[in-house]
C-alpha cells in the first residue's frame, strides 16, 4: 500500500510540474513576444494623446471667451501681409484678452496643490503677469512712457473699474443689506497706495518746480531710490501677511466663514499638476510673443484710429490685463464674497504701485534705460485724486451698488480725460482732427 500511495504521489507531481512549466512558458511566450510590448507602449502613447486632448478641450474649449483667440493668429498674418497697423492692434488685443483669462485660470489650478499660502501668492504674481509682460516689451523698445501709463492704467482700472463693477453688481444682488468687508486689510492697502503716491508725486514736484540739485540727475536717482524703498516695504508687506494674517491667503471655500455644502464652494482641480505648469508656460510664452506685435503697433494704431497713445496705454492696455480680474471680482461680489473682490481689484492695485513700477525702474536701471516715476503731473494728479476717492470709499467697511456706481462714472471722466489729454512725452501724439 506505501508503494502504490508514493507512486500516485509522484504521479501527481509530475502532472503538476507539466502544468506548471507549461503555464510558466505561456506566460514567458506572452511577455517576451512582440506584440505584447508594442501593445502596451500604443496604450500608453493612447493614454497620454487621451489626457493631452482632455486637457486642452478643458483649457481652450469651456469657455466662450476663448473664441477670442484665432484673433492672436489672425494679427500676424495681417502683419505679415499689409501694413494695417489699426487692424493688428485692435486684433491683438482681442486675442490677449482670453489669454489673461486663461492664465490666472491656469494659476488657480496650480494654486490647489501648492496650498493657500503659495496659492495666494502666486494669483497676486500672475495675476499681473500680462501687464509685466507688456511693460518689459515696452522698456526694450524704448516706450518707457507707455510703461508709465499702462501701469499706472491698471492701478486705475482695477480701483475704479473692477472695483465699481463688483459693488455695483453686488449691491444689485445682495440689495436687500450692506454688504461688509474686512476694515482693516482695506486701510492698510489703501496705506500702501497713498506710500506709491508719495513715491511718484516727489520726482514729478522735484522736475516741475525745476529744484533738481543736479539737472537731469537728481530726479532719477531719486527714482531709484524710492524704488528701492518701495520694493523692500512690500516685501516686509508680505512677510506681515504671510506671518501675521495667513487667513488673507485661506482658499476660496473658507472665505466668509463656514462653508454651506452647496456644490460651488467645493471647488477642485481640473487639470494636474504638471498640466498646470506646462499650460503656465505655454500661455506666458503666447503672451509674451504677441506682446511683441502690441507693442510695436501702439504708434500705428495711434494714427490709424486718431486715438492719443495716451488713451491707448491707459485705458484700452489695462483693460486687456485685467479681464480675468474684472470677471472674478463680479462672481464673487453677486456671491457675497466682497473680500475676495477687495483682495483681487485693491491688492492687484497695491501690487503694481509697491511692486511692478519700482521693479520696471531697477530693471531699467540695469539695462541703462532711464525709466523714472516721475509720470508727469497730469498722471500723478488723476493717481493721487482716485487713491483719495477709493480710500473714503472703503473707510466705513461696507458696500452698495451706489458706491460701485459712483466709482464707475469717476472711471467714465479719468477716460474722457485721457481722450482728449496729448502727452507731450509720448512717441508721436498725433494732434486730433478738428
């Protein structure tokens, strides 16, 4: 009997062994064959094709304003083909708009894996990127009086037009009561402003009243100066928000208290990380080329249109780099979330008077170009008349749709002022027919 049970024993492992060895040549024949290599390498490549369609059906194909973008295209074959230098402006401003738009969508993707502190950081920086990106165009091709204007344009639109269309709005929804905001952060920005004032305001006096100590010398340094200063009070600005007062920085859903469960404050990703990234650079990069042929165009279009460069630098160039801001300010005032609106219209303000100009100062002066903060009287004085205004509005913490209304129509004179204003200091102001 222990003969016969050993023998069924080996028996069966010896069936077990066959199958085994052959399951395992199977298997190797299946792994090493070529097709199965080639198969997975074409489901991978499908995969990556997949997502980079998903991904740019997300970016370029949800929104109606990206419909604006052939314009981009159509600008450098009308450059190409005739000398119509009106169109290619008016054709590249069009196609900037949904690009602005598009980046500081972009900027909010990335800002849901860098965290509410990075993330706050990062919509303040790109958020001004276009602008930044016109006026370094402008620097280089020696427009240093459209880089004054066209920045001290977006001050301008972002505190009276974008802030005036986010309380009008939202006074129109939210009719019913006052809409409040944080007092505190307000007057500490509209602080900061009134310091940008006092930066720009003593190099124009200083050239005006002709008491330069050193002609044609004082005033620059003194320029440079100020710029420094101003750069290092905004960085100790940051370090006091960032250590002090991180809920500026807290992410959208968390504004306003606690969240309500609706489906609009569960905000998340659309896209990766990594697509976040690429599509930064790719929309910066796109930007930055067609900021190259809006730039060039300015003096073009100036005769073309019969428009002064003045009205062009501040009013039409400022509006393009702000649209992203101007449409997010409106959603979240109609959502009665008038901080965020404050933080993106008053702290995009605060950015490019305490940051961008002083920054574009020291950069000319590494490049050698004389870029100063003496904007000229006029300029100064429509600057310095608006800080006043915004800052009465905002010293009672609270908002309605007669404010918004208000700084709307302030905005209404600043533009027909720059219409018929000819800066003598410009490229070629066209005097207007008559």
């Amino acid at each position: 009997m222990g003969s016969i049970e050993e023998r069924s024993a080996l028996e069966l492992e010896d069936k077990n062994l066959v199958n085994h060895g052959s399951i395992d040549r199977k298997i190797n024949s299946i792994d090493d064959g070529p097709f199965s290599i080639a198969g997975s390498e074409n489901i991978r490549c499908n995969g990556i094709l997949k997502r980079v369609f998903i991904s740019i059906k997300i970016v370029f194909f949800c929104d109606k304003i990206n419909l604006l973008v052939p314009c981009g295209f159509l600008a450098i074959v009308v450059d190409g083909m005739a000398s119509l230098q009106g169109w290619v402006f008016l054709l590249t401003l069009l196609g900037i708009i949904p690009l602005a738009e598009r980046l500081g969508w972009a900027t909010e993707q990335l800002a849901f894996y860098t965290g509410a502190t990075v993330g706050g950081l990062l919509n303040a920086t790109f958020g001004n990127a276009t602008e930044l990106i016109i006026s370094i165009h402008a620097m280089r091709s020696g427009m240093i009086r459209v880089v004054q204007q066209s920045l001290l344009g977006s001050i301008l639109s972002n505190m009276l037009l974008v802030l005036g269309c986010a309380f009008f709005s939202g006074g129109i929804v939210h009719s019913d009561k006052e809409q409040v905001f944080d007092k505190g952060n307000a007057v500490m920005n509209s602080g900061l402003l009134l310091m940008a004032v006092m930066g720009l305001l003593f190099p124009a006096v200083l050239h005006f009243t002709h008491t330069e100590l050193h002609f044609g010398k004082s005033e620059l340094a003194l320029s440079r100066f100020s710029s420094c200063i101003m750069l290092l009070a905004y960085a100790a600005y940051l370090f006091f928000q960032l250590k002090g007062q991180n809920h500026q920085y807290s992410p959208i859903n968390e504004e306003g208290g606690q969240t309500d469960g609706n489906s609009d404050d569960e905000d998340a990703p659309e896209i990766t990380l990594w697509e976040s990234i690429i599509w930064l650079t790719i929309l910066t990069a796109w930007i930055s080329f067609l900021s190259e042929y809006l730039v060039n165009a300015i003096e073009g279009a100036s005769v073309a249109l019969n428009i002064p460069i003045a009205f062009i630098s501040v009013i039409l160039l400022p509006i393009v780099g702000n649209a992203a801001e101007h449409a997010g300010a409106i959603l979240f005032a109609m959502k009665d979330k008038l901080d965020i609106s404050l933080g993106v219209a008053i702290g995009s303000s605060t950015q490019i008077s305490m940051f961008l100009i002083p920054f574009c100062v020291v950069v000319g002066w590494i490049f050698g170009v004389p870029m100063d903060l003496n904007f000229q009287l006029f300029e100064t004085a429509t600057l310095f008349m608006t800080v006043l205004v915004v800052a009465f509005m905002l010293q009672e913490g609270t908002s309605n749709y007669f404010k918004g209304l208000m700084l709307l129509f302030c905005y209404l004179i600043v533009a027909a002022s720059f219409f018929v204003h000819r800066d003598p200091k410009s490229i070629q102001d066209k005097p207007m027919k008559t």
